[in-house]
C-alpha cells in the first residue's frame, strides 16, 4: 500500500522517466517529420495547453477583473477607432 501510496503523490514524475525511457529506447518517434510531428505538437499544441493551464490555475476574482479591463479596453479602442471614419 506504500508503494501505490507514493506511485499517486509522484505521478508526474514517474511520468516523466517513463517519457525519457521511451524516448531512449525509440528516438524515431520524435525526429522531425517522425509520427509524433514536433514541428507542429511543440509549437503550436503544447504552447496552447500551456497557456490553458495557466488560465485555468487563475483565480476567479483575478480573471474576472482582467476580463473586464480587456473589455473595456477594446470598446474604447473600438469606439475611438470608429470616431475618425
């Protein structure tokens, strides 16, 4: 029971090294044009999970107030913009 115990507090972890191993013993899957697709999964895909986490890791109060800012921000761009037409 300590094992499973532990195995669940340092999940990410044996993730990781799993991870490692399987890029040791397969490097193919991860080449450049491989089956993996670095080129398109690193830039765009874990970039965007990242930035979705964080927005996820916010407060509620937080990203209320930065969501109104951002709103007020682009009505008064908009409307300043729409002045001079």
């Amino acid at each position: 029971m300590r094992l499973l115990e532990r195995m669940r507090k340092d999940w990410f972890m044996i993730g990781i090294v799993l991870a490692i191993a399987g890029a040791k013993l397969e490097p193919s899957m991860g080449v450049n044009g491989g089956p993996l697709k670095p080129e398109i999964t690193v830039s765009y895909i874990a970039v965007a999970t990242i930035f979705f986490n964080s927005g996820l890791s916010l407060k509620t109060e937080f990203a209320d107030s930065r969501l109104h800012a951002s709103a007020c921000v682009f009505c008064s761009d908009f409307n300043q913009g729409s002045w001079w037409k």
